[in-house]
C-alpha cells in the first residue's frame, strides 16, 4: 500500500558553473593605446627638437629661445582642469580625440607662423598645442584601466613603453622634413598634422569604459575632496617624484640641442642625442612593470635617481658627441624608473570616483615644473652655460632622493609596528 508520505528524491548532482574567464592582461585596447602614446610622443620630441631652434631663428632675443618649448607646457597646465572636465562629462575616448583635433590644428598654426616668421604666434599657437598634451598625458592612468587590476604597474609600463615609436619616429620625421620647404621646419610642423590624424584612427577602434554617471545638480561629486587626498604623504610624494623628474629631464633634454648648437654639432648629431635620450625614456618600458611588481616601486625609483646623477656625472665630464648621448640616454632611462613609479604610486592613493581630479592634480603639478624648467633651461644654457645648467639639476634630484628615502622609512617602521602588534602578548 502507498504511504501517504513520498520518498524524498534523491539530491540532484551540482551542476558544474561555468569557468570564470581569465583577467584580461594585454589585449587589443592596450596594444593600440600603446600605438597612440607612440604617435604623442613623436609630436612632443619633434617639438622639444625644433622649437628651440625655431624659436632662436625668430624670437627678438636669444635667452627667449624656448619660450616655445615653455609654451606648450604652460598651455597643458593650464588645459588640465578643462582635460579633466571633459575626461568626466564625456569619457576617455571622447576627450581625448578633442585633444588630437587640437594637435593637428595647432600644427597648422606653427607651420604657418614658420612660414610667416612671426615668433608670438609661434608661442600661441604652442600654447594651443598643449591642450593635446595635456589629454596624451593620461594615456598612462587610462592603460590601468583597460586591463587586470593585478596588472595594471605592467599596463602603465606597456603602454609608455610605446613612446620607443617616438624615440625612433620623432628625431628622424625633424631630420627628413627640416628642408621639406625653404621654410627651416615648417614641413616638420605639417608632419605631424598627419601624424595626429593616425592617432585618431587608432583612437577610434579602441573601447574604453563608458563614463561614470554624473553627479546630479547641487550634490557634491564622489569621493574625497583634493584637499583630503593631499594630505596623504604617498600622494604628495608621487606628485612630486613625478614633477621633479620630469622637470630634471625637460631642463636637460630642451637645452641639449642649443648647446649643441654652440658646441659646433649639426642638427642630425642633435637628433642622434635625442634618438638615443627618448630610447633611455621608452625601452625600458617593457621591463619596468616586472621590476616594480617584483622589487617594490620605491627600490625602482631609487635607482632612477642614481641614474639621474650618472647623467650629470657624465655630463659635466666634457662636451664630446658621446658625452651628450651617453648623459641624455642615462637620463632617459633614469626619468623611466621614476616617472613610471610615480604613477604606480600614486594610483594606491585615490579611490576610482577620485580619479579626474587626483590625476589632474597630477598633472598640473608636473606641468608646471615643466613650464618653469623649458624657460629655465633656455635662460641658464645661453647666459650660463651646459655645465652650470647640469650642476643646478642636482638639486631637485637630491630632493627627490631624500623624499622617496624619507618614506621607505616610513613605511619600514610602519610594517615593523604591525608586525610588533600582531605578535602574542606575554
């Protein structure tokens, strides 16, 4: 007879889920953002090459030489709260195709202010130019995005590791299109019209996140506010290794072809030396991310320094060919190890909603270092001299030094109180 109560169903077996998809590491979007920072820097070494030298031919004065050079940097200063507003109100993709409209317009700009031998449009039309500057100098935070969170001090690394395109592109593009026209490089400035116009494509094809939902009308934006996140000592130390190095670089590579000039050099060993210095800059882009993940990010920034003081060692010891390459390539390599730290570093201070303002914070701060070192370096190299410009690096690279020295230790002594807190108590 059937029980009124029925037997309970055996368990049914678990059903498998489905394998979880491997973290994106290196894919298409990083390849082709890594092209991108490629095609920038080719824009920014042919400036840093020949808008000195263009600005001697032109300006009233020589001491005022790189006031273009000083100008473009001056102009991504002061576009970083604009670049930073539009990165928010529209996404990645968006601004910074905004930026590479401005790049081949501003082009235009200082090939005809060449052409018309007229120095203060030449300075305007530089100042223009570094709205596109400012947005090339986010492809480094937007990498970190487009990849594994586990991955993102090798994502950085990749993708400034594609500005060895400019290193081999820039100085070569200066040399093959300084005589394109009896105008001294104005073909150089209508190269690069075209070479931003290559970034866009390459631009086009990749997908970035969509934006972050904007906050509504009268309620405050997320996360902390700048003053908050300033008050952090790693945040503050990443902005200034970023600044300062950068700063110690621009002083050095914006001057090199000046006082090579004075010391009897052509334009062609001028582009040798800046080859060989943004090669020092990209290369070790590949490697950079392994060292930091596997030896810390402060040991890699350490060691920059060091070799920021190498480039001045070898710098003040004579004014031969080799003297210049080997000085600017130890730079090169040096401003790699620091600047790529300094990002790395600063991404563990700000929260995801934080990002535009932290990094626009960022990037004025190393802008304005810039804006300071291109006038500088174009004053002390022409009333001073390449040694006094090189002993006067010293300084900020001491800085840094000690800066980054200062918290290792703290963050030592951090790890030796925790270690002391967790041990059992007698």
């Amino acid at each position: 007879m059937r029980s009124g109560v029925d037997p309970i169903p055996p368990e049914a077996p678990p059903v498998p889920s489905p394998p979880s998809p491997p973290p994106v590491t290196v894919n298409k979007n990083l390849w082709l953002l890594a092209l991108c920072q490629g095609l920038f820097l080719t824009n920014n070494v042919v400036f840093i090459a020949i808008n000195g030298l263009v600005g001697l031919q032109l300006s009233p004065f020589g001491w005022m030489a790189t006031l273009p050079v000083m100008g473009y940097v001056v102009g991504a200063a002061l576009s970083t709260p604009l670049v930073a507003r539009t990165q928010a109100r529209w996404g990645r993709q968006a601004s910074f195709q905004i930026g590479l409209a401005v790049a081949i317009a501003s082009c235009a700009l200082c090939a005809w202010a060449a052409f018309s031998a007229n120095f203060w449009l030449l300075c305007a039309a530089t100042l223009l130019a570094g709205y596109y500057s400012a947005n090339g100098s986010l492809y480094r935070f937007a990498a970190a995005e487009l990849t594994a969170p586990d991955y993102r001090e090798k994502a950085v690394s990749l993708v400034l590791a594609g500005g060895l395109l400019g290193a081999v592109a820039g100085p070569n593009l200066a040399s093959a299109t300084r005589t394109l026209f009896p105008v001294p490089f104005a073909g150089a400035y209508m190269a690069l019209m075209g070479v931003a116009l290559l970034s866009m494509l390459c631009m086009a094809a990749i997908r970035f996140e969509p934006a972050a939902p904007r906050a509504a009308a009268g309620q405050a934006p997320a996360g902390r506010p700048l003053a908050e996140l300033m008050r952090q000592p790693v945040f503050v130390i990443s902005i200034l290794a970023a600044a300062l190095s950068y700063g110690v670089m621009n002083l050095l590579m914006a001057a090199t072809p000046l006082a090579m000039q004075v010391c009897g050099f052509d334009f062609n060993a001028s582009a040798l030396v800046l080859e060989w210095h943004v090669i020092g800059m990209f290369a070790p882009g590949f490697v950079t991310g392994h060292l930091i993940k596997r030896l810390g990010v402060l040991p890699v920034m350490g060691a920059g320094v060091l070799l920021n003081f190498a480039c001045v060692a070898v710098a003040l010891m004579g004014i031969a060919l080799h003297h210049f390459g080997i000085a600017l390539f130890l730079l090169g390599v040096g401003w790699n190890f620091l600047f790529t730290g300094a990002t790395t570093l600063s991404m563990t201070a700000y929260r995801p909603e934080e990002k535009d303002r932290a990094q626009a914070a960022i990037n004025f701060c190393v802008f304005g270092t810039l804006a300071m070192s291109s006038f500088a370096s174009g004053v002390l190299v022409t009333t001073q001299g390449w040694a006094l410009l090189n002993a006067g690096s010293l300084v900020p690279i001491v800085v840094t030094g000690l800066a980054l020295a200062w918290l290792a230790v703290q963050r030592r002594r951090a790890a030796r109180a925790g270690r002391l807190g967790s041990a059992p108590q007698p």
